[in-house]
C-alpha cells in the first residue's frame, strides 16, 4: 500500500530558476549528510528506492522536487556538514537553500531528520533557525533508532525533547526496522492538508 500512489519524480534543481512553480502545499525534508533523508521517504511513501540512498555522504546535492498528486510535494533538500567537499560547494548549498527558503510560499512544513546517535549538532539547529521564519510547523525524526538499545533510544527521545522545546515535535524513527512511520506520516499530512495561509 502506498500512502500516494500517484507519487513520482519531478526534477532535481541545482538552483532557483530550476525550482518548480511555487504553487500548492510542499514539505521539506532536510537534515546533514547521510543523517537518512531520502531512505525515510522512501520508508514514509512506502515506495522503495524512490528517493535515492546513498552510502556516499553528500551525493544528492540537488533539491529533488517529488509530486505526491496535483497539489502536492515532498521535497528532498541537499545534506548539509558533509567536511570532505569544496568550499565552492559549500557555498553553493547555502545559496541553493537560502534561495529555497526565500521563495518557497508553498511550503508548509519542515521534517528534520537527524541520526539519533549524533543527535542536533550546530549546523542542525543553524536550519531550525532557518526554519522557524517559515512559520510553518517543524517535526523532527531520530532516525536509524534501530542502531541504538531500548535504553538509548528513550534518552535520545528525551533530550530531543527537552532541546527543542514545545514549539517542535519529535519522534524516533527508523527506516530499516519501520519505526515511527504512522507517526511521521500523520505529521506529514497534517503539513501537506492544513490551510494555506491567506
Ligand atoms: N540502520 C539504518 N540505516 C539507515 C536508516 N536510514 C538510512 N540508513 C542508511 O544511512 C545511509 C544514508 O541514508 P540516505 O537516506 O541516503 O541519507 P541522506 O540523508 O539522504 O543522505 P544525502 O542524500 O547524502 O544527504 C544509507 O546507507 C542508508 O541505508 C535507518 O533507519 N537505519
Ligand atoms: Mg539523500
């Protein structure tokens, strides 16, 4: 079963004048490098290597723009604190999603992913300030929750919490073992379903 059958690609934009038209409702997955973006929409749509994984950090530096029907996207940003590149390309990525950020008035929402064994790191919560200008809600998923026990898994849970604070929602997750997916999806359309702001 597949939350969005009609689900498909649309194109990968490596800057603004390639985004596609800002109409409709998007979410934005973002997160660093290899912290599991594209493997927890994979996981969320229930379609398998839909986005693309990587075992190599930073090779989706595009922003892959994904229809979920007429209306709707799903939106795989770049990974971000990747050390071993360029300054150049550094560069270009804070370009590509301070320009993102900037034009995008259907975006609806943010989904931060973040390895719960790393936990939010600085450039982490460079994006949620980022973000929070959206004024649009903020979930993050601890993802790769398999990698830790039982006991681990409740305390990064609990630090997520108390780190955030109240105004951003928080779960663990977990592509390989499918853990949390009710729980991002409803998140998920909340974002995708609420009102656009008038
Ligand atoms: N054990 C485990 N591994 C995961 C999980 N999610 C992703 N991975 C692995 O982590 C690596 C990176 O996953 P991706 O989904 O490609 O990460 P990404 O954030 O899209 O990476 P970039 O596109 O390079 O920024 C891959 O080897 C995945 O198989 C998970 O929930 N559990
Ligand atoms: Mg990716």
């Amino acid at each position: 079963m597949s939350l969005y059958p009609a689900a498909r690609f649309i194109t990968s934009a490596a800057r603004a004048a390639q985004f596609v038209p800002d109409q409709g409702r998007e979410v934005a997955f973002a997160g660093r490098s290899n912290a599991g973006k594209s493997s927890a929409i994979n996981a969320i749509l229930n379609r398998r290597d839909f986005a693309r994984t990587s075992k190599t950090p930073g090779r989706t530096q595009l922003i892959n723009f994904f229809a979920l029907d007429d209306s709707r996207r799903l939106i795989d940003l770049p990974g971000y604190g990747y050390a071993r590149v360029s300054k150049e390309m550094r560069d270009h990525w804070r370009q590509l999603l301070d320009d993102y950020f900037h034009a995008r008035d259907s975006l609806a929402g943010l989904i931060l992913v973040v390895d719960s064994r790393r936990g939010l790191g600085d450039i982490d919560w460079q994006m949620l300030e980022w973000a929070h200008s959206l004024d649009g809600p903020i979930h993050v998923l601890l993802t790769k929750a398999d990698k830790l026990s039982r006991k681990e898994a409740t305390e990064a849970l609990a630090r997520g919490r108390e780190e955030l604070g109240p105004g951003v929602t928080v779960q663990l997750f977990s592509a390989t073992r499918k853990l949390g997916l009710d729980e991002a999806r409803q998140h998920l359309d909340a974002m995708l379903e609420a009102r656009p702001p008038s």
